[in-house]
C-alpha cells in the first residue's frame, strides 16, 4: 500500500481547500498534488496551478524541513 501523507496548507491553498490540513495516499509529489486537486476540486486546482509562475510558490517541507519548492 502507499504512504499516507499529512499535508498542511497554508495561504491561499488553504483558503481554497477550506481546511487547515489533510491526509492523502501517495508515493511522490505529483500524486500528491493530484490527489489534493481531485478531493477539493477546481478551486484549489487553479491556485495549485498558478503557483511557481509568480511571487508565490508550493514550498515542499518533510518533517518540518524544507526540502524543495516550485
């Protein structure tokens, strides 16, 4: 079975998930973020989408460390 992966939301991802955090199986990233579009829809996809391509970005952090951003 894949991992389960606490996933804390910050900012306008959190705004448009409408929860503080969630809990999704996946086994990298990518399956991360698609998990997380499909469970809170089209709202949160388009913020998801956006991010990288300006100021803000997805900052990536496991156990606490930053491990990465887009």
């Amino acid at each position: 079975s894949m991992p389960m992966v606490q996933v804390r939301m910050f900012a306008t991802v959190r705004e448009a998930a409408g929860v503080p955090e969630c809990t999704v199986e996946a086994e990298d990233m990518a399956m991360v973020i698609a998990s997380l579009k499909e469970r809170f829809g089209s709202r949160l996809a388009r913020v998801l989408d956006r991010l990288g391509s300006g100021p803000d970005r997805l900052v990536v952090l496991v156990n606490g460390r930053n491990v990465g951003s887009t």
